[in-house]
C-alpha cells in the first residue's frame, strides 16, 4: 500500500525524520525542511520515491548504530551518519524549490496565454465595431488592449486603428454640425445651399487628409504623407499648417534617408576592412592539381603501362575465341574482336615470349591477316577492311596556345634548314590521312580546330596536336652597347683579371672535340667557359671589324659591369630588351634617321637683282640642282638574333646578325651635288650558350685626335718670343663600341633564373 500512495510514503518519512530528531541523529531544522510534497506523478513522484528509500535506509541504520553498544573502533560512525542525512535533506529542500519554480512558470505561462487570448478578443471586438460605423465604441475597446499590455505587438496594430476610428468620428462629428447649421433668410428649417454644401465638404475633406497626414509621419510612412499633403496643397496652396507639416515630412524624410545611408557606407566600411584582414592572412600551404578530363581519342596512362607488360604465348590450332579470352582474362585487358570474324572456325598457332602486350596482339592480328586499334582502354580485333569503312566522326580541338607562329614551324641552327608550313590546317592535312568524306575546319575565333574524320585518324590528330600544340619558349634578350676606351681598360685591369678564363673554339656544331674542317667559313661557336678578353680590340689592323670576342657568364658579366661602373669615364650608350619567342627573330634599332637626296632635277632660277623689271642683265638667271627623292637610312646599332632553345630548355643557339653603320662624310661630286658617305660593320654568326649566360661583340675602334695648347700667362701670348713660353701637345685616344647580348628563357611568369 506505502509503494503505491505517495502520500504514505510522506507520511513514513516524516515519521522516520521525527523519530531521528527524538534520539538526536538530526536537528529539528532539518527536519522542518523536509515538509511533504504530495500529488506529485511521473518524474517527480519517481525522484522523491528514491529519495524516501534512501532516507528509511538512513534512518534505520541512525536508529541500529544509536541503541548499539558503543565501541571503540566505531567512534567516526555516527559523524559520517549525521552527515548523510544533512546531505539528504539539503536534497529534499533543493527538490522543494525546484517545484516552486516549476509551478511559478506554470502560472505565468498560463497568465499569458490568457492575456493574449484576451487582446485577440478585444482586438477583433473592436475591428467589428469599426467595421460597423460604431467609431466611439470600437476606440473604448481598444484602448482597453493598451491598459492590459501596452508593449503587445497586437497593440500597435490597435493603436493605427484608433486613430482611423477617431478621425472617422471627428469626421462625422463634422458632417453632422455642417447640417444643423441654419441658413439665413431661409424659411424653414436647417437647410444650406448647395454651394455651401461643397465648401463645407470640401473643408472636412481637407481636415480628414491633414489628420491622415499627421498619423502618416507618425507612423514614418513619409511618401503617404506627400501624397496627402500634395493634394491638399493643389486644392489650397495657401493653406500654412499644410506647408508646415509638409516641411516636416520633408525633413524628416531626409534624415532617415540620411542615417540609412550612413548606415550603408558603415556597412561598406566594414565590409572593407573585413576583406583587408582577410586579404592579410597568409593563405596555408596546399598542393593543388589539375585533373585532365579523359580523352575520347586515345588510352589512358594506366592503360598504355598495362600494354607495355610482356606476355608469353604459345598455341597450336587454337579457336580465334579461344585466344582472345585467354589474352584478355592474363592481360587483365577488354579485347573484342569484330561479330564479323569467324571465332570458332579460325584456327590460331603462334608463339611468342616475353613481348610487349601490345606487339603480341600485334603479330597475332597480322598472323591473322587483320588489324587493330586502340580506343580508350579498350583494344578492337577486325579486319582492315571494317576499319576503313567506318563512319566519319567529329571532334573540336581546342589549341592551348592559340594559332601562335611558333606552332607552324620548326627550325635548324642554319637558316637553311627552316621549314615553314602556311598554317596549322595545311600541317595536319599534310600528315593525317584524308578521305573523301574528311574535313578541317579552323575556328579562329575560339581558337579550336574541328576535325571530321574516322577515329583512327582523329587519334593520330590528337597525337599530333599533343606534340605541335605546346606553350611556345619565350626568350628576352637584353643588350647593353657601351663605349670604352683602351687606357681605361689597361688602367682597370679587366684584361688581366679575366685572362684565366677560357676563350671560345670556333665549330660546326656542338660536339666538343670536332673542329672546324680546312677550307670552311660557316659554323657557329660553341661557348666552353665565360673568358672576356681585348686583346683584338687593341691591334692597330682592326679598325672597324665587328667580331664575337667572348661569352661570359652571369656571375662575370656582373663583375665585368661592376668594374666598368667604377670607371667614370666609361659610357653606356643604350640598354634595350626586346622578348621573342623561340625561333623567331628579334630585332633591336639604336638608330638615328639620316636623310638624304637621291636624285637632282636641274632648275632654272631667276633673279630680279637690279630692279628694272627683265631678267636680262648678268647674274640674274642661273641654274640649279634640286634634290629630289628623299631616303632615309638609319644609322647607328642595329641587331637581329634568333634564339633556338634545346630540349632541355637550358642551353640555345643564338643567330647573331649586328649591323653598325656611322655617316663618315659628303662628298662632293660637283654643281652643288654631294653624296653621303656611310661606314658600316656587319657579321652573321651562331654561338651556344647556356640560359642566362652573355655574349660579347667587339672590335669597333674610333681614334680621337685632341690637342692641348698649355702656356704662360702674358708671355705665352707675345710675338716671335711667345712660342718659348706656350707648349702644344696632341693626344690620340681610341674608343671601343662593345655590345654585350645576354638571353634569359623565360617561364611563363618570368625569368628561369
């Protein structure tokens, strides 16, 4: 009976804590606190019946150990059983209040569900009363919400129509004041003419917008407020609390457009700065790859490795089917042979070991007197004849490179050598076969190339485009022409402190131990170290011969500029860069631009030089040469070099082909004619060098003649005995033009190196 009645079970525990209290075990505090909870269920009921339990436990052990005979081992017990029952009643009091709390949220749960039941009541009272014309009625109503929870948002709503219920009454109010007003000189009764009818209309209807008005800005609803006060302000411009209010709205308008926008541009600025922190944070280090989509047209990388294994096989008059089964299931392979070929009927004898995959099925399919071909990761069996006769497909061939020269030919070291193809298309219809039904297509505007041709030529198509269509080999080539004369090279030092290092070895190609054969003059030099040395530029034979002195690499040519730097007197004339791809020429002018005449016309020209009117007298007609047919030439430095990079896209071959041409003087031919007289050095060479390394041009040598006349104040200037205090001396000082040249491959975000 005590498990099932929670109320007995109070009722024993209360009894227990009473008889704890009577012998001393806990204070009557304690007891007071753990007053019974009854009508509990569920949860509760469950928590309070373990807590009861724990309690009669506790209690019957206080009541053993109590009347039990004291002893002196046991001295801590009942210490430890006091302490128990203190906790467990601190228990008791913290489930008391928890259930005052429960019970508190309940009722203030129920309170408002109850308020807000009762604001719909009054809300939808008080619409139905509007809705009627009972104005007065539906305001009282609704005030009512507003004294039961003014912060509702069901009261705003009731507040608009108030106000909509006010000026309804106060537009009644008017309408009916307007009708019990007397007209004077009428006979009978209240009745207004019609004219003053419409005023009085009018008026109330000009009084009812300034009210909606009003409530509009209150509300902040500012372009209804314009309407209203617009139109009342067409029907009467003069009206002044119109104007006022309208004024008002305006304003207010304004600045709520102002702080949005203020709002915005904070917003923005945050926004900003939020990109600025996040742009800050160093991105963390990932390795990102490029999946390729597979190609339609070939076998996959995996697949070629698996046709490269070596397979053995050895049969005798095996079924055709039977072969192909067995190669299939040991190469792991889909090999499907045509429905046309006899599977069970064609015998097969063939034996080979330890071959390619793919050149056993290839000896297999021509022991058979058939063909293959490979799509995808699938290889085809049938006969030659199939294969031609299979229909035309169509696939679009998008270029990386876009129709870039350098795809449409290829070059030797030799100008000889370099084939040119027109374009793309004729390269591709020279290669791949071409049936009747085949077409090629180049789209330049997308920079695609469409094919329509069978799958085995649209494979060899792909091929071919994998090999032509690459990223072409940018190269930048920089010169540096500077002027330097013979002393300053003896008093730097350059000679002697390069002198170590090794000279170039004229030879026809680029094999180190082979020299140029007797009798040949073309051939390129070949760079075996970075020697830089002017023993050419100094010999009194070489007056104007350009000629290759050396190559230097990027650590000497940098000491060699440094110490031409500290020289004051050394000049750079000009330092230009010009980039090209490879194989493709580049072109390099510091040029001044010469005119000259070409031709003269003989002219007759006539002189008035007396006055008199005639050109009779003497001296006053002659004739003359008027040039005629200007050409310009350009005169100064003007280099081509062609780079051809390696496959290894560290060395290259650079074609060198400087020209120097200087204006020497006029000569003069006669009859006023003169002719220039121009000086030029040219040379056509090759030289391999390796990427980043710097050739050097040399050999052009101007000798200027300078004389210093050095004498004695007063005494040099003196007749007949002057020249005793006055010294003349002439000086010769010979400059030499060198052009250093130094190409750099480029990758395709700057410089290798």
């Amino acid at each position: 009976m005590l498990r099932r009645c929670p109320l007995a079970r109070w009722s024993v525990f209360a009894a227990l804590l009473t008889a704890l209290c009577s012998v001393g075990i806990i204070t009557p505090a304690a007891q007071e606190s753990a007053v019974p909870c009854a009508g509990l269920v569920g949860a509760e009921a469950r928590r309070c019946a373990r807590l009861h339990a724990q309690a009669q436990a506790l209690a019957e052990a206080l009541i053993r150990e109590k009347t039990a005979p004291q002893a002196p081992t046991r001295t801590a017990a009942p210490y430890v059983l006091r302490q128990k029952a203190s906790e467990l009643a601190e228990q008791f009091s913290q489930e008391k209040a928890r259930e005052r709390v429960e019970k508190t949220r309940d009722a203030q749960r129920q309170v408002q569900l109850a308020r807000e039941r009762q604001l719909k009541e009054l809300y939808h009272r008080g619409l139905a009363l509007y809705q009627q014309g009972r104005y007065a009625d539906a305001a009282a109503v609704l005030q009512q919400m507003v004294v039961v929870d003014p912060s509702h948002p069901l009261v705003k709503a009731a507040e608009r129509l108030i106000t909509r219920s006010e000026l309804k009454r106060y537009e009644e109010d008017a309408r009916r004041a307007t009708r019990a007003v007397p007209v004077p000189g009428a006979g009978q009764g209240p009745v207004v003419s019609q004219l003053e009818q419409l005023l009085v209309e009018k008026r109330i209807e000009l009084e009812t917008a300034m009210k909606y008005a009003k409530t509009a800005l209150a509300e902040r609803q500012y372009d209804t407020a314009v309407k209203l006060l617009t139109k009342i302000l067409v029907q009467d411009p003069s009206n002044r609390p119109a104007q006022l209010l309208m004024e008002q709205v305006q304003e207010a308008k304004l600045t709520e457009e102002q702080h949005r926008l203020d709002r915005r541009i904070a917003m923005d600025e945050r926004q900003m700065m939020h990109d600025v922190m996040k742009a800050q944070i160093l991105p963390e280090a990932r390795t990102v790859g490029l999946v390729s989509p597979p190609s339609p047209y070939g076998s996959s990388e995996q697949f070629s490795e698996t046709l490269q294994q070596p397979i053995s096989l050895e049969f005798a008059d095996v079924a055709l089917g039977d072969v192909v089964d067995f190669i299939a299931d040991a190469a792991g392979i889909s090999l499907i042979p045509s429905p046309q070929l006899d599977l069970k009927g064609q015998l097969v004898s063939i034996k080979v070991k330890n071959l390619p995959l793919e050149q056993a099925i290839k000896y297999l399919a021509k022991s058979l007197s058939l063909s293959y071909r490979i799509e995808q990761d699938v290889v085809l069996l049938a006969t030659k004849e199939e294969f031609e006769n299979q229909p035309m497909e169509t696939h679009v061939f998008f270029l990386r490179s876009g129709f870039s020269p350098s795809t449409l030919e290829t070059s030797a070291v030799e100008t000889s050598s370099l084939l040119q193809m027109e374009s793309m298309k004729d390269l591709i219809s020279q290669t791949v076969p071409q049936p009747p039904d085949s077409k090629l297509v180049m789209d330049e505007r997308i920079g695609a190339l469409i094919v329509t041709n069978t799958g085995e030529n649209l494979r060899l198509t792909e091929r071919l485009l994998s090999q032509v269509d690459t990223t072409p080999v940018q190269v930048l080539i920089e010169a540096r022409v500077m002027e330097l004369t013979n002393t300053d090279l003896e008093h730097l030092g350059v000679e002697t402190v390069l002198n170590d290092l090794y000279p170039l070895t004229k030879r026809t190609d680029t094999r180190p131990d082979q020299a140029v054969p007797p009798g040949r003059t073309s051939g390129h030099a070949v760079a075996k170290g970075g020697g830089f040395k002017f023993p050419a530029l100094s010999r009194e034979d070489e007056g104007v011969n350009l000629t290759l002195q050396s190559v230097l690499t990027a650590a000497k040519f940098e000491a060699v500029l440094h110490v031409l730097e500290e020289n004051k007197k050394s000049k750079t004339l000009s330092a230009p860069r010009v980039t090209t791809l490879n194989n493709k020429p580049a072109m390099i002018k510091v040029v001044d631009e010469f005119r000259y005449p070409t031709r003269y016309e003989v002219s007759l020209v006539q002189f008035d030089t007396n006055g008199d009117g005639d050109f009779d007298d003497a001296g006053e007609t002659e004739f003359v040469n008027v040039p005629q047919d200007i050409q310009k030439r350009d005169i100064g430095i003007l280099l081509n070099v062609t780079p051809s990079v390696g496959k290894d896209l560290k060395t290259m071959t650079l074609v060198l082909a400087p020209e120097v041409s200087t204006f020497s003087q006029f000569r003069d031919l006669g009859g006023g004619v003169t002719v220039p007289e121009f000086t030029t050095s040219q040379l056509a060479t090759s030289v391999v060098i390796t990427d980043g390394e710097t050739v050097v041009l040399g050999g052009l040598i101007k000798d200027t003649l300078s004389s210093t006349v050095t004498k004695v104040p007063f005494f040099g200037d003196l007749p007949l005995v002057g020249s005793l205090f006055r010294q003349k001396e002439e000086s010769v000082t010979r400059k030499n033009l060198v052009i250093f040249i130094t190409a750099r491959i480029l990758a395709p975000r700057g410089p290798t190196t």
